[in-house]
C-alpha cells in the first residue's frame, strides 16, 4: 500500500475538512469496499485528524505523515464518525 499511492488515490474520494474556518484533517467518501480504506476500516464520512500523531492539517502534513509512514511496523489514526472520536490501530506487514 505505501509502496504505490496510486492504490491511495483509487480507493477512495478525498477531500479537506474544515471547521469553524480551520482546516481539520480530511473526510472520506466513495470508499470502495475492495480498497485498503475498507480493508483498514475506514466508513464513508470520517473525518481523518492524525496518523501516528501528526495531524493531517495540510497537503504537506499528510505527505510528512505518508513518508513517516514507510518505515512503521504499526500505524494509529485518529478519526471523528458520526460526531464521536475514534481510534483505529493498524499493523503494517
């Protein structure tokens, strides 16, 4: 998965999240049920804040995160659904 962003980029429609006029993280829609945004579980409308700790404010915060990424045996995203905050823990093979 983090070998080939295509496979990001296809699973799911990805948009910014902004609230009270402050970039927040970013939402998730169309999530197909074979992409690795299923597979990780992830539902249509969460509002994705932070990986491993950093916060996905910005293009450039989610491409440190993405890099960050490469070399973790085990990622921690921090989400809102449906209003309530979540935490999915997901081991890297």
């Amino acid at each position: 998965m983090l070998a080939d962003p295509m496979v990001l980029s296809a699973g799911a429609r990805v948009v910014p999240s902004i609230k009270n006029g402050h970039p927040n993280g970013f939402k998730l829609y169309a999530i197909r049920p074979a992409s690795i945004y299923a597979k990780i579980g992830f539902m249509n409308g969460d509002t994705v804040h932070s990986v491993n700790g950093l916060p996905l404010t910005t293009p450039e915060a989610t491409m440190e995160a993405y890099t960050k990424l490469k070399g973790a045996s085990k990622m921690t995203v921090a989400l809102t659904r449906r209003g309530q905050s979540v935490v999915l823990t997901v081991h890297i093979d």
